[in-house]
C-alpha cells in the first residue's frame, strides 16, 4: 500500500508540474528530478511488496501444523 501510493503519488504531482511524456529523454533541470528519485524508491517498495506475495502463494504450507477444526468447541456453525 505505502510503496504504491509513494511510486504514483508523485508522479501525479510532476503530471501537475507539466512534466513531458512519451519522451525519450527528461530535460535536466526542469524541477522534477525529487520527484521521480521518490517515485522510484516507491516502485522498489512496491515491488518488494510483491514479491513478499509471490513467496508467501508459492511456499510450500503442507509441513505447517494445521489449526484445530472447531478451536471454540462450538456446537453449531455460528463460530
């Protein structure tokens, strides 16, 4: 959540400040240099993120010792 808002937040804002598109390359020295620095450190975040993820989905759970089936001793389905 925070490596997301922090990678694309800024960019809204420098898309506010009038930074070009589609090109090549940036123009040094038009004002946008912190926020693309802070843009970036927010997309390793965010990719680090993911990649907590994809380790968690793919790790192998059939060693772990399983929960108790009803921990409450409830009788009925309402626990």
């Amino acid at each position: 959540f925070c490596g997301f808002n922090i990678a694309f937040f800024p960019m809204h804002l420098s898309g506010l400040r009038s930074m070009p598109r589609r090109v090549f390359t940036y123009p040094a020295g038009i004002g946008l240099d912190w926020l693309n620095l802070i843009s970036t450190a927010g997309a390793f975040i965010f990719a680090a993120g993911v990649l907590v993820v994809i380790f968690d989905v793919l790790r192998p759970k059939h060693r772990e010792p399983r929960g108790e089936f009803n921990p409450w001793k409830a009788g009925t389905l309402e626990w």
